[in-house]
C-alpha cells in the first residue's frame, strides 16, 4: 500500500476515523470501551477485544474528534 496513514485519515475522516498513534488510523465506531493509563495515554479496547493505544501525542485530537462526532449525532448504530 503506498498511501500514508495521514493520506488515509484525510480521506476517511467524516467516516470515524483518526489517527491515534504513528502507526495506526482507528475507527472510533468500534471502540468498545476507553480506559485511562499512565503518562496521559489512553487505551482504546475495540468491539473485537483488541486493544489500542492512544499516545500523548494524538489524545487531544483524538478528544475533539469524539467531541465532534457525538456532537453531530452520529452513533455507532448508524456505521455497522
């Protein structure tokens, strides 16, 4: 795949996704549960157990993006 994961989250942003770490683009409409960890990170477990972490780095923006999205409305109901 020659696209680079900012080109990705670009593309499918208004679909749920956000980039939460270097190397990973989440879809937030599979996040199961968020649980707060040490040094101000986050882990993410998905609908499917795994688990993803949030750095520092990538929490604020990823807080704004959840903001916005349940601002809008969207619910997980409406992606699966």
């Amino acid at each position: 795949m020659d696209a680079r994961l900012q080109d990705l989250e670009d593309a499918y942003f208004e679909s749920g996704f956000v980039r939460v770490n270097k190397s990973t683009v989440l879809n937030v409409f599979r996040i199961h549960t968020i649980k707060p960890e040490l040094n101000m990170r986050v882990i993410a477990v998905l609908d499917n157990g795994e688990r993803i972490q949030i750095n520092r780095s990538y929490k604020r923006k990823f807080n704004l993006f959840l903001n916005t999205m349940t601002k809008g409305g969207r619910s997980s109901e409406d992606h699966q």
